[in-house]
C-alpha cells in the first residue's frame, strides 16, 4: 500500500501538469474551451452483495420503507454504486423510480461473490458487450474472500492465509486491469477493513483470543496491498478509492467523522430480518440507519454506504477520465 501510495503521488505532478498543459492549449486559437468533463453513456458493477440492488429493489443494507403503504423505497439508503450512478444521471434498472426509458446500468455484482466470482462476471460482460470510455465500471470485492480464508485458521498459518489474501488481490488487480485495457473507466474501493466488523469483535470473544480481528485485519491488509500495487496506474482509467483508509478513520473518530455515528461495534439489522429483508422498521432498539457504522456483522449501513458513495463520487469527478 505505502508504494502503490509513493507511486500516486510521484505520478500526481504530471497528472497536474498535463492538465494544465490541456486548459492552455484548450486557450490558444481558434474554438478553444474547457476541458470536456467526463460523461458516461453506462455503468456497470462487479462484486459481492455490497453492490448489489435484487429485482424486488431490496438492498444488502437496511432498506427504506414507504411509511404510508410500508413498500421498499430502493431510492432511498442508497448503495455506494447508486449514488455513484446519480451523480451522471445514469440509474440502474432494479431502482428506476421516475421510469427512466431505457436505463443504462447494469448489475453483475451477487450475493457471496468472492474475486473468482467476479472474473467469471467479467467474463460474462465481455463475452456479450465491450466497454469503451464513456463506460463507467465499479468493482467491489474481497470481503467473502478474506472471511473464507479466516475460517480456515488455526488449522492453516497465519503466514498461509497471508499469502493466499495476496494472491487474491492480485487476482483482482489482474481483472481490473482486463476492464482498463478494453477501455473503461473504473472507480476501484479498497477492501474495508474487516478487522473492524462486529464480526471481528465478536470473535475475539467467542474464541477468547484478541487477536482475532488483527488478523482479519491483517489478511485485509494482504488483499490490498497487492490489489493496489498491481493494478495499472496510469492515472486516465482508474480511480482508486482508499476505503479501508476511511473506514480506520470513521471508527477512529466517529464523532468528528462525515456522519457523527453513534454506534461502530454492533449491526443495526434484528437477527429476526437479516439482509436483504432488513428495513428501517426492523432494526434493534436504539439504531437508526444513518447513525450506526454497520447493517449486519459484516456490511455497511446506509450511512456507512453513504461515505464510501462520496469518495467514489469524488473520485469519479476529479480523476482525469
């Protein structure tokens, strides 16, 4: 991670610079202008359940209701990849409440995936479509990864499962690198930080070793640092998002973060309505969807999705695409 960071910042200068050169060149002569912004026709996103939106408009979060009929409202508690899509007017079909004609984005993202999964998505695309740069592509994916390989200790090494976690993150960078070289554009978040999940906590207790969720987040650490030193850098394809960085710090200082969380240990959702059937309506007592870090022991809330759409709105908007 400190290289691939090293190698972002040396690279920052010419990005700049190469900008600068654009709006000089754009000034002199005849029709002369601003740079174009960057427009996607589409979007398309690969990953696990915390991209994903079902048919029925149920989310891998806490769903919003319609408080008169008691409907999913899918437009509301936005997933990180929807707010993303807003942000160039693009909606994704399973949430298409004002009846946009004919949507453009697509969801290849499913419930479990691990990055083997993802490939076979990928697969899948481009066997039957392209994408070029006015493709915008979201990849989030690790989590189911780095939690099977966590189940596997004690009974394999700490150095094993280290090892494998990279490999999976080059697994993924390599799958990115496909998507970049046919010609898209993608919005790529780190792997959060599984070490700081209710999951992660309550394993140090219930195997009385509290060294459980460090390992969680050291196999995090494993993933992304190979996922990020890997994938190509060349600054006019992919935006990374830092995820598991913002996550650290949401937990860190929950009170000073984005959204002033009242709670970053526990899940939100009753254990009687798991994801995707986890609403507003179902939640244990005192949480709420937009003060609590997590829906379940594992995925974000709506206010946890919330930050990682900003960063990635962010991302898209500042990157050179």
């Amino acid at each position: 991670m400190k290289a691939f960071k090293q190698a972002v910042l040396r690279r920052a200068p010419m990005l700049m610079g190469g900008v600068a050169l654009a709006v000089t060149m754009a000034g002199c002569g005849g029709g002369g202008g601003q740079i174009e912004p960057f427009k996607p026709t589409r979007i398309l996103s690969f990953g696990d359940e915390s991209s994903v939106i079902t048919a029925t408009g149920k989310k891998y979060t806490v769903n919003a209701v319609n408080d008169t009929t008691g409907a999913i409202d899918c437009a509301s508690n936005a997933l990180w990849n929807q707010a993303l899509a807003s942000t160039f007017g693009l909606v994704f079909p399973e949430c298409n409440p004002t009846s946009v004609a004919a949507p453009t984005g697509k969801i290849y993202a499913q419930p479990g995936a691990k990055v083997a999964d993802v490939k076979t998505q990928i697969d899948g695309h481009l066997a039957l479509s392209g994408v070029d740069s006015k493709t915008l592509i979201t990849v989030l994916a690790g989590a189911n990864d780095v939690l099977e390989l966590y189940a596997q200790y004690p009974a394999l090494s700490e150095n094993t499962l280290k090892a494998e976690a990279a490999a999976r993150g080059r697994l993924l960078a390599a799958q990115i690198n496909r998507l970049a070289d046919a010609g898209g554009r993608i919005i790529l978040p780190t792997l959060p930080d599984m070490g700081l999940t209710p999951f992660a906590i309550k394993e140090n207790t219930a195997k009385a070793d509290p060294n459980r969720a460090k390992l969680l987040t050291t196999l995090t650490a494993s993933f992304n640092s190979e996922l990020t030193l890997k994938v190509t850098l060349d600054g006019r394809q992919l935006g990374v998002v830092f995820a598991d960085e913002s996550l650290q710090s949401q937990v860190k200082f929950k009170a000073s973060s984005t959204t002033a969380y009242a709670n970053v240990v526990d899940g939100a959702c009753r254990s009687t309505a798991p994801v995707p059937d986890c609403t507003s309506k179902t939640l244990v007592t005192d949480a709420t969807a937009t003060t609590w870090l997590w829906a379940n022991d594992t995925l974000l809330s709506p206010a946890g999705q919330n930050e990682l759409g900003r960063l990635a709105q962010s991302r898209a908007v500042s990157n050179p695409f």
